[in-house]
C-alpha cells in the first residue's frame, strides 16, 4: 500500500474517495477485480391508480336571519331577515333587563330541505256505531 493511505489509517481518518478509487483501478490493471455486486431486481411497474370520483355535494344552502346575542356572543334569538324590527324590538327588551350589553347582527343559517316533505295522515272518518236495538 502507499505511505498515504497508511497515514490515513494511524491518524484514524478514513482514506478519501479520491485514494480509494485509485487503489481500485490499480487493482483492476493488476487484474484483481472486485467480486461483483449483486445485481438490482428490475422492479415491476406499478399500476396506475386511478381516484375514485365523489358524487357531487350539494352545496349547502344559506339563509340570513337577525341574530340578537349577549356579551359573550351567545346567540339569544334569532329572527327572519325581513323582520328586523321584531329583532331591535327584542334587543331593547333584553336591555331594559339590565343583565349587560346586548348586540344584533346578521346570521347565515343552513336551510334544512328534507328529502321527502312530511305528509300529515288524514283523520279517519268517525263511525256511527250501531248499537241501538
């Protein structure tokens, strides 16, 4: 072996890339080849994944109403947009109380459609009963 790699190894460092690939071709030249390295198996393709497609969401439908909530925004009553005197009318109401500052602003609620509107059975016609003989 060289001086230098010798070196190398009493100080405890590691002999650099450069040093170790000329050691390898040396050895190459001389014939003595490295015993080869395993080879890779070719990996098999991987099959495309395909997403699956969501059915489309209804998206959500909103209303506004007037909300008249306390000091620690919790919501009290809730009143339909077009009546927002009804909503002021409570507020000054709930303030009149004195219990602390009361406030009114606009809230959008979700509409909840049922899928099938709900039908009232029909009352069964009385019956006459028949027992006067």
């Amino acid at each position: 072996m060289k001086d230098h790699l010798k070196m190398a190894r009493k100080s405890g460092k590691p002999p650099s890339r450069l040093d170790l690939r000329k050691a390898a071709e040396a050895a190459e030249k001389l014939g003595k080849t490295a015993a080869p390295k395993a080879t890779k198996k070719a990996k098999a393709p991987k099959k495309k994944t395909t997403k699956k497609s969501k059915a489309a969401a209804h998206p959500e439908r909103l209303r506004m109403v007037w909300g008249v909530f306390d000091n620690s925004n919790q919501q009290i009553a809730a009143f339909p947009y077009a009546q927002r005197a009804e909503a002021e009318k409570k507020l000054q109401d709930m303030a009149g109380k004195g219990k602390g500052p009361y406030f009114i602003q606009p809230v959008k609620e979700a509409i909840i459609e049922d899928d099938e509107p709900e039908v009232e059975p029909e009352p069964e016609p009385a019956r006459e009963e028949e027992e006067e003989e």
